[in-house]
C-alpha cells in the first residue's frame, strides 16, 4: 500500500473558490466537473488535492439530503416504490463507474474534449426546454422511466456532460412532472456522489496520490462555501425549471464550450 504523498497546502482563497464552483455547478446544469476540469487548466499552478476534492462532492451530497430530508422521510413510511426506483436508477451509473471511471477521468486532461461534452449538456437542456408538459409523479413513474433516468445519469461521468441537466432533462423527456424530475434527480445524486467519494478514498490509499496538507481552515471554508452556494443554487434550480427558463443554462454551456474550444485549440492563447 502506497503512502500519501504530501505537496504544499491549499490556500484559503482557492480552497473558497473550487468550493464556490463546485457548490453552485454542481446543482446548476452546467457541469461541476466540466468546470473544475477547466478551472484546473487555467490556474494549473495550484496544487490538486484529492482528499478536498472528495470533501466538496460529501458537502453537496449533504445539502441535497437536507433540501429533501422530508421527502425522504415521506417516502420511507408512505412510498417505499420511491426509494426501491431511486436505487433501480443508481444501478447504471454503478456499472459505468466502476468498470470505465479510470478511462473516463483522463478525459479531464483534454479540455477541448470537456468543451464538447458541454455542447451536449447545451443540447440536452435545449430538447427538454422544448419538450411538451406531463404530470407523472416519482410515485407513478415505473422501473422503466427509473432505468432510463440511470441511464442519463450514467452519461454524466463524461467531464462537461451536466449530471443535473441530463438528468432531469431524462425525467421530464420520459414524462415527470418537472419538479419531480428536479427532486428525483439529486435524489438520484446522492449515491452516486458517495460512491464515487469511496472509490476515491481507496484510490488515494492504495496508490499513494498527491494530495495538498492537510489545512483544516481551509478546508473548512471550502466545505462551508459549497455547502452555502449549493443550497442557494439548488433552490433556484427548482424555481427555474418550473418556470421553463433552462434555456439560458443551455445557451451559457455553448458559450463557454465554444469559447472554450476556441481557447485551447490556440484560437486566443496562441498555444
């Protein structure tokens, strides 16, 4: 078993910014990973820490659990249907990390790569803003919209693929009603975040990767910073879709994708 190896400790101020980014990318459909992936080439001289990476993923996790904790509840004593087709649609992402996650990860070196998955994440939000009203409640949905909600989740491992956007973009293409689908989808989240933070621990562990020290200050703005921003973000969301105005997430994510690609590909740095 390999050892941690230690490089210089975050700083407060990037510590507040990744925490920032994550709180509010990873509930808006933008693409959290997609954004840090970015975030990462452009201020590539801080140090990568996969310890802290995992705590912002556990803090988002936490405020989804503390935005629907009643809804859990709800459907523990009422409708366990609910909770059987919350781990029915946990069941693709499952497979797909654990058998391609490693693959799927270095696509974080490739930003133009991200900037693509971007322009699908645009595409995905465009479809469901255009896609015709339906009231299917979570409760009515049935193992087949369950499965294929996973299966959009499933797709969002890809860096720059919103896991928010595809997924409630699934729910509402395969008829949830719109704020079911939002509640189902980081329901949804849950899971899939923590599995993801515990095959990461373990990787840290067994090879040894280079993490920042340990700094609880900072680590504790960053925790503290997601999970405000992530709060703020996840209650907009819910207004947002209700309101059908998820095309202007759709037109930011091909703005930043075709600026993007346009950056890198040496269009503006000359690179």
């Amino acid at each position: 078993m390999g050892s941690i190896n230690q490089v210089e400790p975050l700083s407060y101020a990037w510590a507040a910014i990744l925490g920032l980014v994550q709180g509010l990318t990873e509930f808006m459909p933008v693409s959290s990973s997609g954004h840090l992936a970015l975030a990462e080439h452009f201020m590539s001289g801080q140090p990568e820490d996969m310890a802290f990476d995992i705590l912002l993923h556990v803090a988002t996790a936490g405020v989804v659990l503390v935005a629907f904790g009643g809804d859990l509840w709800r459907f523990w004593c009422r409708k366990k249907v609910v909770l059987c087709y919350l781990l029915l649609g946990s069941v693709p992402v499952g497979i797909v990390g654990v058998l391609f996650r490693k693959k799927i990860e270095l696509l974080r070196e490739h930003p133009q790569l991200v900037c693509a998955a971007l322009l699908v994440t645009a595409l995905l939000l465009f479809i469901m803003e255009k896609a015709k009203e339906s009231a299917v409640r979570m409760e009515e949905m049935g193992w087949k919209r369950a499965l294929l909600v996973g299966f959009f989740q499933a797709i969002a491992i890809v860096p720059g693929i919103s896991r928010s956007g595809s997924t409630i973009s699934g729910g509402v293409l395969c008829g949830l009603e719109r704020e079911d689908a939002v509640k189902f989808s980081f329901l949804l989240m849950v899971p899939a975040i923590l599995g993801a933070a515990l095959l990461k621990g373990i990787d840290i562990i067994k090879a040894g990767a280079p993490v920042a020290g340990f700094s609880f200050g900072a680590y504790g703005v960053g925790f503290g910073v997601a999970c405000a921003s992530g709060y703020v973000a996840l209650r907009t969301l819910l207004h947002l879709v209700k309101t059908k105005k998820m095309i202007w997430f759709a037109a930011y994510c091909a703005l930043v994708a075709i600026a993007g690609l346009i950056y890198f590909s040496g269009g503006i740095n000359g690179a």
